[in-house]
C-alpha cells in the first residue's frame, strides 16, 4: 500500500511540471541566430541614420521578445504576471519617448536663441 501510494503521489507530482518540446527551443534558438544574423548584416551593409537605429532596436526587441517569452516562461504564465512585468516596461519607453521628444525641442530652441547671428 505504502508503493502505491508513492506512485500516485510521483504521477500527482509529474502531472504539475511542464515539459515543452525540444522543438520549441530549437526553433527559438534557431530565430535567434536569424535575428543576430540580420542585426550584423546592418552593419555589414552600412546602413546609416534612423534606418540603421531602428532595424538594430527591432531586432533587439524581438530577441529580447523571444527569450523573455519562451527561455523565461513568461508566454506561459497567467496574464497577470505578465501584465505585471510589461506594463512597467511600456511606461518607460514612452517616457524615454517623452524625453526624446523634449530634448530636441530644448536643442532646437538653443540654435535657435544662443548660436551667433549670420
């Protein structure tokens, strides 16, 4: 009774985990490499200005997507959570937009009043 009773405890125990397919990984792992590959290939090519800033900040998100999403489980954790750890997330880039925003309107008004007159 008592081995019995231990089966069912470690069946009980084994139904709780959560196994992903190896599948999943590899195809992450490979999407990975993809997405680095593609973020050297705007250097290699010598993009410059906003397209080469925004191509490197799209893949690095999406990298960064996908590891927090599948390595750190959160694609899997209730909404909540993720909610919790998102939020705050967007919050601070449009904050960071804010003060892009502000910062080129203080250089702006700079040239504008403090550079000598032509």
């Amino acid at each position: 009774m008592t081995q019995t009773a231990t089966t069912q405890t470690a069946a009980h125990g084994q139904a709780h985990t959560q196994q992903h397919p190896i599948k999943l990984y590899i195809v992450v792992w490979i999407l990975l490499f993809v997405l680095s590959t593609f973020s050297y290939l705007v250097d290699y090519f010598s993009l410059q200005g906003g397209l080469r800033y925004g191509l490197i900040l799209l893949f690095m998100m999406l990298k960064a997507g996908l590891i927090v999403a599948v390595f750190m489980h959160l694609a899997w954790e209730r909404l909540a959570l993720s909610y919790a750890i998102l939020v705050p997330l967007g919050a601070v880039l449009v904050f960071v937009a804010i003060m892009v925003f502000e910062a080129d309107y203080t250089f702006l008004n700079r040239i504008l009043y403090f550079s000598p007159p032509a």
